[in-house]
C-alpha cells in the first residue's frame, strides 16, 4: 500500500511541473535570419549552403547567449566606426574577450556545420 500511495503522490507532483520553456539562448527568428543571409553572401547562395547557415546559427545559440550575442554585434559595428569615440570598442579588454569568444563560438560551428 505504501508503494501505490507515494507513485500516486509522484504521479500527481509530475502532473503539476510546468513544460521546460524553450531554450536558454533562444535567439530572435530575425537575428537568425540575418546572421543566415550574410554567411550566405559570404558562401554561397544554394539551398545547402543555407542549411550548413544555418546550422551554424543554432550553433553559435548553443555557446553564447542572445545578450552576449547582442553586445558582439555591437562591437562588430562600433568598431568599424571612423573617430576616437570608437576606439573604445577597438581597443578594450572586454571588447577583445567578446570577439574572441565570438570567434571561438564561429569556428566550433564551422567544425560542426560546415
């Protein structure tokens, strides 16, 4: 008897757990979709170039969060800026850590992907 009532009590605590949101990195469809169109200028543009694109996207989610992601891009573009006032961006410590972990993510993705 006591076997039944504590697989009723799991049963019933099982029942009540609320479904696992999706995954921690989940990134925005449209960032995404960004991120498959410029691999694809840079790859090519057939259809199995766009899956291998994408691929490494789903990749890339795995290893580094949308924020994380977010603030790459950031420097990506900051970077690239003429002036002083970017040069922030091209010359801290935590910008360099960024890329580099960006970069790392990138060529475990190609491995995996490509």
């Amino acid at each position: 008897m006591p076997v039944r009532i504590a697989f009723v009590l799991a049963a019933t605590l099982l029942s009540t757990v609320p479904a696992a949101a999706g995954p921690a990195n989940d990134y925005p469809t449209a960032a995404r979709a960004d991120y498959v169109i410029a691999c694809m200028a840079s790859n090519g543009q057939s259809h199995i170039v766009m899956e291998k694109c994408a691929c490494s996207i789903d990749a890339i989610a795995d290893r580094i969060t949308y924020d994380d992601y977010t603030a790459i891009e950031t420097v990506k573009v900051m970077s690239d800026l003429p002036g002083e006032r970017a040069g922030i961006f091209r010359s801290s410590g935590w910008a360099k850590d960024l890329m580099d972990r960006f970069r790392q993510a990138q060529v475990a993705a190609d491995r995996q992907c490509f």
